[in-house]
C-alpha cells in the first residue's frame, strides 16, 4: 500500500539558522519584496543552513512546498537571494575540484573515473558487507531526496540539447521515467523499497532528519540543471552517476538478500543492474562523448560536474560512515520507524511476478 502524500509538495522544513529562517517566515506568507536578508556563513559545500535554504528555494522548481505560493519560484528577490547561496556555493566548489585535469578523450576520462579499483571506504560496500537493517534504512533515508525525484534535474538538459547527446539523453530518461508505465518510473520503484523497508515514501518526509552534506548532492545536480551555463556539467554528472551504478546498486541489492528481504524490496536495485549496464554506454559515447564532439568548449564543464559529484559524495561518505563508526546516526535525529519491516515477511512473495521475472 502505497504511503499517503506520495505525490504532494515538499512539507515546510523547520529551519537550521538565520537564511532558512528568513526563508521559512517569508514563503509562508503572500508573494512580496524581501528586506534585507541575512547572509549565509555556514560551510557553503556541506552547512545546514545554506543547504537547507538552497533546497527549499530549489523545491520551488519540482513539486512546490507545503503552503508556499507558487508565484515565489520566479519572484526577483528570491531568485537574487537564491543567486547569492549559489555563488558561494559554485565558489567553495570550484576550490574543491581544484585544477581541471587535461582531458583528450572525455569517454575515457569518465571510464577511468568511474573504475572502483581502490581499496577506498565506500557506502554500498560497507553495506553489502557489514551493514544492518537500520543502517540499511539510514542510508535509504540519505537518498530519499535524490531518489524519490529521480531524473528530474536531469530532464532539464533536453531542450538544450541537439541531435546525438540530446537523443542519447532522452533514452535514458525514457527508462528512468519507466518507458509509459508509471510503476515502472524509478522513483516509484524507490518509494516501494522505502515501503518495504518500513519508511514513509512521501517525498522529503525525513527533510529535517537530512544533514547539510547530503542536501548539498542534490542542490548540486538542481543547479547544474537549472542553468544552461552548466549544461555540460549535468551531462558529466549525470554519466558519472550511470557508469557507478550497476556496482554499486548491486552491493545494495545484496545487502538486502543478506537481511532476508524479498525481490520487491530489490526491485529498484535490481532494474538499475540491468538499465544502467546499457546506460553507462550511452552515457559515456552518444551522451558525453556526443557533446563534446559537437561543442568542444563544454569538455571543461563536463569535466568539472563529474569531479563535483565525486569529490562531494566523498564528503558524504566520510561524514555517514564517520557517524557509524562512533556508533553514532549518521542523520540529524532518531529515524522512527515503527512496526516491522513488510519486505522481511518473505512468505507473501508472488514468485512468479512477470515484473519479477523480467528483471531477476
Ligand atoms: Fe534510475
Ligand atoms: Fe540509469
């Protein structure tokens, strides 16, 4: 059964610091000019309060927030105040990733980044390996904000795209958004995971459990996609994040036959084994590769979205398995789950699902 609210606008945060304040008191009230606003003194790459307000403003653009006018999305001030959060976060970023490698052939660079041949800490291999049913659902709580809007930031690139990258692109966005069936788009897939797991699918319902850093992964992916000038980042983050999946949805996927759930809990794990086997071709050759051949000028941004993606996940990786290794939550409070978790019940499991069996 599905979570209520499944499909309804982002609930209203409660605030972290003097800009999610400001932001918070103003929304809620008629569209109108803003006094002077607060500036943002938090860590711009990973604060609570500079992701927290960078995010809400962000939801303005997706699905809206809970007793906010949709008249604020385009408001002068807000997208001045927005301007604002996201200079010094493009700034911090731009320190983060350092001098830009030179880069000759954009697939290889991406093949060679995306290879996982470290003895590096990763998130889904210490889950597959060592993690247990709540750190299973913590993680699946990090993800929620990405995951339940999947795609989506993405999307923004096809009209800004032409010909081969811009084809390549809507092939894989056709899969992501589930071919025509809507049980089928990934993020549906993931709100039955969360299900299954016995968490709320409602989208940003754990908003207030999400730390800065995590909220940071997403407003980055939102403001590549929102503006043109960063269209060969989104391209770049959107490869990296393609041509990283099939290994790491896989270790997810094992995690939970370890604890026992049944294949619905892994359907969304195991649809990306097998979609992003392909996707991580397109990605690289027709999509990045693509781009690249048509407008060399954008090398360097699809260079710099890919290292912005990783060098920011690593932060998240850091801060998540860093909490768990203090026997610390890795998120801003206690995760309530109440009752069990209904994908462990492994007797109520119809084996012979055609949606099982063509994925399996
Ligand atoms: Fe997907
Ligand atoms: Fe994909």
């Amino acid at each position: 059964m599905q979570t209520p609210g499944r499909h309804l606008p982002c609930p209203l945060p409660t605030p972290r610091g003097p800009v999610s304040s400001f932001l918070v008191e103003h929304l809620t009230r008629t569209p109108h000019d803003l006094p002077v606003w607060p500036t943002a003194e938090d860590d711009p790459l990973t604060g609570d309060d500079t992701h927290l307000a960078l995010y809400l403003v962000y939801e303005l653009a997706y699905r809206g927030v809970e007793g906010v006018d949709e008249r604020w999305e385009w408001h002068p001030d807000l997208i001045r105040l927005r301007g604002q959060l996201e200079d010094r976060f493009e700034a911090a970023l731009i320190d983060l990733v350092g001098d830009l490698p030179d880069v000759d052939d954009v697939t290889e660079f991406l093949q060679d980044l995306t290879t996982d041949d470290s003895d590096g800490r990763s998130i889904s291999k210490f889950i597959a390996s060592d993690g247990d049913l709540h750190q299973f659902r913590e993680q699946a709580v990090h993800r929620t904000a990405w995951q339940l809007k999947e795609a989506d930031p993405h999307s923004w690139a096809i009209p800004r795209l032409g010909g081969k990258p811009k084809a390549a692109l809507v092939e894989i966005q056709a899969d992501e958004y589930g071919d025509g069936v809507d049980q089928d788009v990934h993020a549906e897939l993931y709100a039955l995971t969360m299900e299954r797991l016995g968490l709320s699918s409602r989208p940003n319902h754990y908003l207030d459990l999400l730390p800065g850093v995590t909220l940071a992964t997403v407003n980055l992916v939102s403001m590549f996609g929102l503006h043109r000038r960063w269209l060969g980042a989104v391209v770049g983050h959107l490869a990296v994040f393609e041509m990283s999946s099939v290994t790491t949805m896989a270790r997810f996927a094992t995690a939970l036959r370890r604890l026992r759930f049944d294949p619905w809990t892994c359907l969304f794990f195991d649809t990306h084994v097998v979609a992003d086997a392909h996707h991580q071709t397109v990605a690289a050759t027709d999509l990045a590769g693509g781009l690249v051949e048509q407008d060399p000028k954008r090398l360097d941004e699809v260079v710099f979205g890919a290292l912005a993606l990783c060098k920011l996940e690593a932060k998240l990786t850091e801060h998540m398995l860093g909490a768990w290794d203090r026997g610390e939550s890795s998120l801003r409070g206690e995760l309530d789950v109440t009752g069990p978790a209904p994908g462990q019940d492994l007797l109520h499991v119809p084996a012979d699902d055609p949606r099982l069996r063509a994925r399996v």
